[in-house]
C-alpha cells in the first residue's frame, strides 16, 4: 500500500494529504477507504469491496440523519415541508 505522507505544519506527525473539508469533520472509515481508492493511494482491494462499503455508508448517513431530525425537530420540519410534505406534530 503507497499512501503519500506530509508533515503538518501544526503537528511532528506526517499526516495524509486528505481534502482540506476534512480539517473541520472527521470522515466516517468509509469515506476514507473511498478516497484512498479515489486517489489511487490504495489498490489491493477484495472482489466486491465497494458495494458493502457503499451499503456500509449509506446506513451510516441514515442513522445520521435520523439523529439530527431528533436534535433538530424544527429544522427537519422545514426541510420536510419545503420539499411538500405536510407534517403533523405527535399528540403531547
């Protein structure tokens, strides 16, 4: 396995070179193994690797999504109401 290593300015540490978002969020296993794919860093993948990581990512973005509709009720609302669907808050 090549991966390109930098030293970072702020750390004695190499680091990989990875997508300046990055700095801000902490990319899920996934979404690092696709960007080591992405940029050729990686190629002794198993036969069928990418659907199961894709399925792997896709259920981690639902459970996601489904937490920050729970932190963020109002917000999900709005979004849900702006693509036309009629919400109807739970009996108290």
């Amino acid at each position: 396995m090549a991966v390109r290593l930098q030293r970072s300015a702020h750390s004695r540490s190499p680091c990989a070179a990875l997508p300046r978002r990055w700095a801000a969020v902490r990319p899920t296993l996934e979404e690092f193994l696709l960007f080591l794919d992405r940029e050729n860093l990686f190629d002794n993948w198993k036969a069928g690797w990418k659907p199961k990581l894709l399925d792997s990512l896709e259920a981690w973005e639902r459970r996601q999504a489904r937490a920050t509709a729970r932190q963020f009720p109002e917000e999900a609302i709005g979004a849900l109401e702006t693509l036309g669907y009629s919400v109807t808050a739970p009996s108290a």
